[in-house]
C-alpha cells in the first residue's frame, strides 16, 4: 500500500527491518527510489503504481547495498540511475562470476528464496558531479556524501520539502559506518553537515530503513545521529535507545558493539 507524505510523493513500507520505497509522481510517470525488498512486496508495489496510473519513467539507487539495488519485471526498462561510485560498484561486482554467492551471504535468511536477484544492481550512471535527476517531474537535487558507503546520495524533493535520505537519520537503526572508508567517521559527520544545510526547507524524511520522520523530525534525527558517531569517536558512552536494552531490533546492539570493537581496533593500529 502508498503512504501519501507530500503533494505526489508516496511510500511503501516492507515488512523487513521497515524498508521504504519511494514513489514521486512526475507529468508522464513516476520516479521510483529504492524498490523493495521481496518479490511478493515488489509485485504489490508494482500492482499500487498500476492503480496509481503512472508507469516508472526513471528509478534511483541511493547507495550499492543490495538492498537498494532490486527491481522487479513489472517496473520496465526505465533507467535506473545511480551516482558514478554507486554505478562502478555494481559494475565491478557483476562482473564476478560468484556475484551472486557474494550478495546471498549478506541476505536475511528467511527471505533469501523470496530476494530477486535477476535484475540486481543495473545502474544507470549518473555524471559525477550531477546535481539533479534528469527526468521529466518536480525537481530532485541529489546529495552526493561518502557517508554508509561509497557513492550514498540523499534526495532533496526541493518544492514538496522532503529529503530521501537512503540509510541515514533513521529512527530505528543507528549510524552504520563504512568501516571501509579512510575516514569513516569524518565522512559520516560531514553528510550530516550536508543535512543540515538543507533542514530548514523539509518537512518530512524518509529513511531508507524505519518511520517517515514528520515536520521538525529531520534536525532531532540529524542531532542523534551526530551524537552518535561523536560518542564513539570521543570514546564515550552511547546513550541512544537503538542501541540500548530496549533496542528496535534485538541484533542492533551486537552490531552497535561490533562496530565500535572495530573503530577501537583501526585507531589502535593507528
């Protein structure tokens, strides 16, 4: 089922860790953001849009996890951009002959049979540097960070005052870092800059994990997630309900600890 959020711009919510797939109505069809994540919720996303009456004109991935790159027959042959990070990280990954034992080692075990994978990680690459998404609808400024993972971007849907913001300023996960990077921290800090930059002008933030975030939700999510990485940046306690006894999701606080083991470990080696 759509969510209504803003004027021509919709949600729909998967039962897996509240994944949200973003729809924005354009003159001619739609912009499609992040479909997913099972092949029964991707046939009911496609069945809404069918009584919607607008086809997929174009898609957009915000980042190279698996699960924002999936797509479902019914959606068609639009293209399906992607920052140029994004874009060569599907490319270098497709181009593996076991791509496919790689991506079912990081899927859900009681969704892995319903997870398609036929037409993962196509992506349309976007020139580096751009600033919009070419297609024929209300204006969406992509915002480009190396935050989460290589090639992220957020989607600023100027005129309807909501930010897609791909797997940041959730309300049930915490900061997941990319422990990857040179500079994790830094670049996580510095797309929560980007955030702030454009705060004033949203009312409404969609995660690409958990609750739609209303009018004056996107600062206080911004803030946490900042004191967050700050915490374990300093070396101090983490005092966030995502992570604490009564955490969302019973694995998160593992993950939290595991993720600051690792930071601990990479500034040990120095």
């Amino acid at each position: 089922m759509l969510t209504r959020i803003a004027e021509g711009v919709f949600v729909h919510e998967s039962e897996f860790i509240q994944t949200n797939s973003t729809v924005v109505q354009g003159r001619d069809g739609v912009l499609l953001i992040d479909p997913g994540i099972t092949r029964a919720d991707l046939a009911d996303l496609a069945n809404d849009l069918r009584e919607l009456g607008q086809p997929v004109v174009a898609a957009f991935s915000t980042h190279p996890d698996w699960d924002h790159v999936l797509w479902y027959p019914d959606f068609g042959d639009a293209p399906r951009y992607g920052t140029a990070l994004n874009a060569a990280a599907m490319h270098d990954l497709l181009s593996q002959a076991d791509w496919k034992d790689q991506v079912a080692e990081g899927l859900p075990p009681e969704h892995v049979d319903d997870i398609p994978m036929e037409q993962l990680g196509l992506i349309t690459e976007l020139r580096p540097g751009a600033t919009e998404i070419p297609w024929d609808g209300p204006t969406v400024r992509i915002i480009e960070h190396r935050a989460h993972a290589s090639g992220h971007a957020a989607l600023l849907i100027e005129d309807r005052g909501v930010l897609v913001a791909g797997d940041m300023l959730s309300d049930t996960l915490m900061p997941f870092l990319d422990l990857r990077a040179e500079h994790p921290i830094e670049d996580y800090l510095a797309a929560l800059a980007l955030f702030d930059g454009v705060a004033d002008g949203v009312d409404a933030v969609i995660p690409g994990h958990g609750s739609v975030g209303g009018a004056g939700q996107v600062r206080a999510r911004i803030d946490q997630d900042r004191a967050y990485v700050e915490a374990i940046r300093d070396g101090d306690t983490v005092e966030d309900p995502r992570v604490g006894p009564a955490a969302p999701l019973e694995w998160l606080p593992d993950v939290h600890e595991w993720q600051v083991r690792q930071l601990s470990e990479r500034l040990s080696a120095g």
